[in-house]
C-alpha cells in the first residue's frame, strides 16, 4: 500500500519549547471529513507540543503555505509524545527503542541520538515513566514529555 494514495500531508508551524525555536513539520493524516476540514494524524509528532497521533485535527488549505496547514485539534486520542535524546556515551538506540516497543510504545526515530515515542492510550505511562526514568539516572537518555495526555497525566497522580 503507497501512504499518499489514502493519506494527505498536513504543514505544522509551531514554537518548540525542546528546541527553543520557531518549527515547520509535515505529517502524514487520514481524511476524515474532508468537506469539514477533519483528519486523523497517522504520524508520530517529532518536535511540537501541539498534537499526538491518532488526533482528530481540523486543516485548511493556505494559500501563502501552499499545502493543508493544521488550525486546532478537534478531537484528542488520549495517546502522548515523549521525545528522547540518547546521550553521547551510548549508541543504543536500537536497543532502547526496542525496550518501549516491548512496552506498547511505538517511535520513530529522527537520527542516531534522537527519537520520538508514542504513548498509546491503552498503555499505563507510570511504568513507562519508570523506565524513562531509570535510564536518565543511568545517563543513558534524557526525555521531554510535549504532548502528554490528561489521561496519562493522571495516572502519574
């Protein structure tokens, strides 16, 4: 199956807080309501605080953008985005990546020192936390929790 056939790409432009800088990013979603401008992301954010997979997001053509460009979030999916910087002494990220996939956590991963991770909604993120902060007090990564859901905000209470 070729993504773009049943896919359209939206334009984010947004301030990262992680980056400390303004940010355009494309992601891949599914039309949901075209006619109302609805779409679901099948993407895993890489940088921006605004949206995590599975949203329903509300997108517009803009004209001086050239492309559908995000306007708000509709609809949150309850999933979160974790950003994760392997640090310099470990090459591992292979192997990290592979230790939150056992945990229901799918990423993608930018470069070799850095990775997006999705939290689905299903998964209970207090272990996931755990594990995230287990290995930062190792020094083996660091992490920024961007888009993190209530639902997961609240099973850390």
């Amino acid at each position: 199956m070729n993504v773009a056939e049943n896919h359209v790409k939206i334009l984010f432009r947004y301030y990262s807080d992680v980056l400390e800088e303004e940010i355009v990013e494309t992601m891949w979603a599914i039309p949901i309501d075209i006619e109302h401008g609805l779409y679901q992301l099948d993407n895993i954010p890489f940088y921006g605080p605004l949206v995590a997979s599975d949203d329903i997001v509300l997108a517009e053509y803009d004209e001086s953008e050239s492309m559908l460009t995000y306007r708000m979030t509709v609809e949150s999916s309850g999933n979160s985005i974790i950003l994760v910087i392997v640090s310099n002494r470990h090459n591992e990220i292979e192997s990290i990546r592979e230790i939150f996939l056992g945990m229901g956590c799918k990423s993608e991963k930018l470069n070799e020192k850095y990775f997006a991770m999705e939290v689905p909604v299903s998964c209970n993120y207090s272990t996931i936390k755990k594990q995230l902060e287990a290995m930062e007090m190792q020094e083996i990564l660091e992490y920024a929790e961007p888009c993190l859901s209530e639902i997961h905000q609240d099973q850390l209470l």
